[in-house]
C-alpha cells in the first residue's frame, strides 16, 4: 500500500483507530475521518507519525455531501489522490423489540446508515474511476445476518448496507474499482464496554476460537481488501467472528 491515500470514516476509536494504523504502518496516508472527538482523531495521527506514517485528521458527517467532498478535496490537495475508502462510520440506534420500536425509530437507523454510505461512496468514485483504481470497504456487521434480540433496526440496516455494496461493485468492476463487507463479529471496544461480563463469558464459549474480537482482527481483514492481493475479489463478504458466523 506504499503511497497509496486511505479514507477511514470514524476513524478515531475502535476498529477505525485500529484500521488506520495498520494502514498507516503498511505505507497507505490516511485521512482520519471524525465527526466530533477531535482529540481521539488527532491521537490516532500522532501514534501514526510517531511510528514514521503519514495521516491527517478532517471532520466531516459522513452522512452530509457538503462536508464529504470538503473532506474529498482537502485530500487531493493533501495527498494527490485517493485510493481507498473504508465507510466505518457509526450511526446511534435504538435498542427495542420490534413490538415496542416506532417506525421513526427503526427508519432513522436504516436511513443513517445508508446516507453515510451512500454520501461516502457517491464522493470517492469519480476519482477513482478517473485514475481505473479504488478500495471500496464497508463494515458491517453479523448481526446482518443473525437476528438478535433487540438489535431489528441494526441488523436490518447492516443487511441494506450489504446489498448496496453487491450493486457497487457491480457498477464499478469495469474501472478496477472493488467493493467488499467486512462484517465484526462482537468486538472489545468502548462501544461494547458496557455489556455485562456474564454476558461477554457466554459469547465467547460458543465461538470456536474462544475469545472476542479485538479492533485489530478487523483491521488486518480491511488492510487485505485494501491491498493489491484482494485485487480479484469485488462484492463479497467476509465474517471476522472468530466462527461465530459459520452456523
């Protein structure tokens, strides 16, 4: 990925911190994307150039074109190009039983989720098809696929993301443009903090590799689709679940 330039959205904690410094360490120059924590971001580009990497933070809503294709821009002033997009940006949602949820509820997840995606991608690819390159990946999540108690407007808006990456990639592949989910399994962050022990004890006996997920695991399957060895791979989906998604 040497001199390659990488946009990570809600790239300042979690597996977009971890995402862009495993990009940053493998030659990629990363945009930092943040929405509010602009400390969290500009702590991300300081460990980044501490180890030799190059990265700037740029706040932007993923969901708002206006403040993407600023963003877009300050990259191709910065940096010249850009290469890679990785739409990790994070929507709020509401955590109820179908019964209980309203439809403004689970709609406001549904449609943030896909703005931001689609607002994200919408600004990259006229580059991209300029140059006949581009890393287009998404993250998901399993839940997508496996339905959980209280988690309908997550994991229905996760599904919608991973149908809107099948038609990207099918739009693009003619000019050397890729489009793949990764989907995380449960992972150790600050936005998993809270759950219970007992509860995090009983995911990981029923994973196969035993144990949670960590930002790193993520990175390292985003850092493959964003280098020249996924060249041949375009709509697919890859769980990082440590098995859980196997059943």
């Amino acid at each position: 990925m040497n001199n390659k330039v990488a946009i990570v959205t809600g790239g300042s904690r979690g597996i977009g911190a971890a995402t862009a410094k495993i990009l940053a360490e493998r030659g990629a120059k990363v945009i930092v994307n943040y929405m509010q924590n602009r400390g969290a971001a500009q702590e991300v580009v300081d460990t980044i150039q501490l180890a030799g990497g190059k990265a700037i933070a740029l706040q932007a809503d993923a969901r708002d074109s206006y403040q993407m294709q600023q963003l877009v821009e300050e990259a191709l002033r910065m940096y010249g190009t850009v290469d890679i997009l990785v739409h990790n940006a994070g929507m709020s949602f509401v955590k109820k039983s179908f019964e209980d949820m309203t439809w403004e509820e689970f709609s406001q997840k549904v449609n943030d989720e896909l703005q931001a995606a689609f607002v994200s991608t919408k600004v990259v690819v006229p580059q991209m098809k300029q140059q006949q390159y581009g890393r287009l990946i998404y993250i998901s999540s399993g839940l997508s696929h496996q339905p959980t108690p209280n988690f309908i407007a997550h994991g229905s808006s996760k599904g919608g993301l991973n149908s809107f990456v099948k038609y990207i990639a099918k739009e693009f592949a003619s000019y050397h443009i890729t489009a793949n989910v990764v989907s995380p399994g449960l992972v150790e962050t600050d936005a998993t903090s809270d759950l219970p022990p007992t509860f995090k004890q009983h995911m990981e006996a029923m994973l196969p590799l035993g144990r949670l997920g960590r930002p790193e695991d993520i990175a390292k399957a985003v850092a493959f689709y964003a280098s020249d060895d996924s060249a041949y791979l375009t709509g697919s989906y890859m769980p990082v679940s440590g098995g859980g998604e196997m059943n």
